[in-house]
C-alpha cells in the first residue's frame, strides 16, 4: 500500500458514520454515548463517550473482522511490515501468550531466554508449555541482563530437537538488541518459527537508525506495544505474523479464546490513528526522537557519579549487536544513591517521572510525544541533582552483584497449580516456588514458579524491599512469606523428569 492507502481511517470513519445518523441506541454500553453518566462524559469529552460503542452492523466484529476492523488491520499489517496484524485491547500480554499458544501444545518445549517478561512465564502456565530457559548475558556493571546469541539458540536447538519454537526480546528494557536476524536463521534452518516480545520496539521499523524490527529481520511472530512508543492509547498493541511455519488463522483461533467480545473502540480507533501517523510521518518523528535523545546523553554523560550506557558498553558482548539510543539507561551508583532513590527525587523535587527505576538504574525513555522544553528540563534537573550531591559523588553502597539464575525443577504450570504450603521469605532456602517474585517494572521475575529458592535470592530481594523497589507477584502483598511447593510434588516431579531435563 502506498502513502495515500495510509491517510485512511476505516474505524474512526465507521465511528463517526455511525452518530451521524441518530441512530437510537437500545444496545450496549449502558452509559448511551455519555447519556447514562453526565460527569464522566464531562470529564472526558462528548467524542469518547460518544465512540464507546459495541459491535454491531457498520463496526465489524473483533473475533471475525470483514469490514473495517479487517480493513484498519490490512493498513497496520502494510505499515509495520507484515503480512498479517491482529489488533490488540488486551495489551500485549495477550499477544505474547497468544504466540505461545499458537505454536505449542501442552507439553510441549519452548525455548525461552530467562529474562522474559511476566507475561511470558504467565503465558507458560495457561499453556502447560515446558521452557528450555537460556542464560542471558548478565552485565554486572549496570546489574542487569542483556540478550542471547545464535550460537545460545543453536545448542539449544540442538540438545532439544522437539522444541516448538524460540521467543526472542527486541529489544530488552533497557534497549539491547540482540542479533535477531541471525537467530532467525538459526531457527528457520530447523522449520522453527521465532517468537519475538517486541513491547519496546513498536517504533523500530520507522527509522533505519534504529534496531531492526523483528518482521524486517525475518520473525514469524511479533507482539509490539503500540501504546508504548508509537502513539496509540494504553492498552492497546498489534500482533503481527509473516511466513509459513505459524499459521495465521491457527493465531486467530487463539486470539478469539482469550480477547474480549467487547473491545474498546476507543482503543481500537487509537491503533488506527497511530498506524496512520506512524506509517506517514513516523520517520521524521523518529529523527528527531534521535536528536534530542543524542543531545540528552551528550549532556549527561559530562556529570561526574553518572554513566549512561553507551554501545561501546555492548559492543562485542554476546548477546548484544544493536542498542535502541531512545532509551537512556543511567547508571547512578557512584552518587551513593539507588535508582530508585533517585526517581524519588526527581519525581518530588523536579516533577519528572522516570520510566524505570531498579537498584543501581533509572530509565530515561524518549519518544514522539517529547519537546525541546521537556528534555531541557530533565538535563536541567538531573544536572543540579548531581551538583546538590556535590562533584563526583561517593562510592556506591552496593556491591552485591545479580542473583544466578535458580535452577528450574519443575513446570511452571505444575508449580503454579500444585499442593503447596506457605512459609517466610528468609526460610524458603531450598524449596521449590510456586510464585513469582519480580520487580516491576520491568517485570523480569528473580524466581518462576518451579525454580528453587537459593540464599542469593532471598537476599536481593531483602535489598530490593529495603531500598523501596515495588515487588510483585506473591499473594503476600509484603512478601514477608511466599507459596512453596509441597515436598511429595517435587519428588513425584524429579521422578518424571529422570533422564529428562526440564530447563537449560
């Protein structure tokens, strides 16, 4: 489709067709287009009360879309370079289990890199898919993981034949990219499709500066957050399909099993408009994303006590061919300070929100939406932050490094839904998980259901409550005690698994 295919508006159009004809509204929602709730229609505006509406004649029908849903996805398959697009209101959460479940049974092997996000190990436990986990490369000067290598998915593949499919991140939280081309070819040359939780890289395809996206670097399946950096409203992603090795109708199927039968049009007229500015103007946007993003990290990067990771940081690292310069990670451990020390102080004295904070980090992101004024702002700020700290700062305090990865004994769907018992945090040494536990975000979990808790674990996650990070993931909200397995699960589990390996 050409640029004036990508002026179009097929569900705003529908939309506006539809009011324009005084149709009486005996359907649902119950609010009437704002008749039924004068203050939210007051605060929210006639025009989306007024598009709130449900699927009926005109509007199409999410779950088999033939008019101007399909329409509006054709447009955004075109624009993002796909040859399928599935519009999403359930975030992409759901499309990353979607993609699970379109490519593995029950049972089944699924080649996961261990710093996936929740949705993942969520979507691994509605599934009952088996993940062979790969240890991503761990960067212990800025405490966090990068990506894997053909080479991690090659041996993988190898020493696990029967795998379904491999799930790649493009690119992670904090803006690495792997070599996602070369996995691709890896696991093409065995007839699996690749996976790809592309939450941050919804932009990526609209700028050649930019890592590539995971369509323009061979992919079957993507799930691109949308709302995150390409403009549309939160909530609402694509997910998007090339090739044969996945079929598309097999992906439809699994959709219409877990998204609503009553989607926001809202969100799903946001996904139109943000294809359509993206597809149209996205590239000079994204310049000058660029520009003030180079701009940023220049000014930045004078601070003394502050490092920003840079490429020259990833540079020949496994894991790590390309970094998205959108996203500004800022190393503050030599200010004395954690990062979310940090965003506490920014948020409070300078009113600036910080996309992330972990223990020795802050996230910066850039995009669209962004001005002059506002990245003025923030160097500004940050700039007399580190001045009131006086010149270069301390010593960090923390000297602890990354957790290893706990070893993964059982599923994590039998975990999840197995005989378990409670016990405190400092006392469950030794036992098998039946929750999660990340920070969030990003939401990388420090234990799966199924992994056995090690004394590391539990005393990262003692500095991380100390230092006020948000955890989540148990049932105790102050993750004071968390949900083990029982003790005949795991040995009825380990008997099983006798000449089988459940993770790697």
């Amino acid at each position: 489709m050409g640029k004036r295919e990508q002026k179009r508006t097929p569900l705003w159009d529908a939309l506006c067709a539809y009011r324009a004809q005084g149709i009486i509204p005996f359907h649902v929602p119950g609010h009437k287009q704002g008749r039924g709730n004068p203050e939210l229609t007051e605060k929210l505006g006639p025009t989306a009360l007024g598009i709130d509406l449900t699927c009926m004649e005109g509007l199409d029908n999410i779950l088999n879309p033939l008019d101007v849903i399909k329409e509006a996805q054709d447009l955004a398959a075109d624009a993002f370079r796909a040859e399928h697009a599935y519009f999403l209101v359930n975030g992409t959460t759901s499309g990353i289990q979607a993609m699970i479940m379109a490519v593995c049974a029950p049972g089944e092997k699924l080649i996961v890199p261990r710093n996936a996000h929740r949705s993942v190990i969520s979507g691994l436990i509605l599934s009952g898919v088996q993940p062979v986990y790969l240890q991503p490369e761990v960067d212990q000067r800025f405490g966090i993981t990068h990506g894997i290598t053909p080479q991690d998915v090659e041996r993988a593949l190898r020493e696990h034949p029967d795998a379904r499919g491999v799930f790649v991140i493009n690119p992670t939280y904090y803006g690495v990219a792997s070599d996602l081309a070369g996995i691709v070819e890896v696991a093409h040359a065995r007839n699996v499709p690749v996976l790809v939780d592309e939450a941050h890289g919804a932009h990526l395809c609209f700028h050649p500066e930019l890592p590539p996206s995971a369509m323009e670097a061979g992919a079957d399946l993507s799930a691109a957050s949308t709302h995150k950096l390409a403009g549309s409203l939160t909530q609402s992603s694509l997910l998007l399909h090339q090739g044969n090795l996945v079929n598309p109708q097999r992906v439809k199927g699994v959709l219409n099993l877990t998204q609503t039968t009553s989607p926001s049009y809202i969100l799903l007229t946001s996904l139109d408009f943000a294809r359509k500015q993206m597809a149209l103007a996205g590239t000079r946007l994204l310049a000058g994303v660029l520009r003030k993003a180079r701009w940023v990290r220049k000014q930045l990067s004078r601070l003394p006590g502050i490092e920003l990771l840079e490429e020259e940081h990833i540079e020949g690292r496994p894991g790590c061919r390309y970094l998205d310069p959108t996203k500004i990670t800022m190393n503050v451990q030599q200010l004395g300070l954690s990062g979310q020390e940090v965003e506490s102080i920014l948020r409070h004295k300078y009113r600036i929100q910080v996309e992330l904070s972990d223990l020795y980090n802050i996230i910066l992101l850039l995009s669209i939406g962004d001005s002059w004024e506002m990245v003025q702002h923030l160097v500004a700020s940050i700039q007399d932050l580190v001045q009131s700290l006086g010149k270069g700062g301390s010593i960090s305090k923390f000297s602890r490094a990354l957790p290893p990865l706990p070893a993964a004994l059982v599923s994590p769907r039998d975990a999840f839904y197995g005989e378990t018992k409670t016990v405190t945090l400092d006392a469950a040494e030794g036992e098998i998980s039946a929750e999660m536990i990340m920070a969030y975000p990003p939401g990388i979990p420090l234990i799966c259901p199924g992994e056995r808790f090690t004394r590391e674990i539990i005393d990262y996650v003692r500095i991380l409550k100390a230092e006020g990070l948000i955890l989540q993931g148990t049932e105790d909200p102050h993750l004071e005690q968390v949900k083990v397995l029982a003790q005949n699960l795991v040995l009825v589990q380990q008997h099983r698994a006798v000449g089988e390996e459940v993770g790697s």
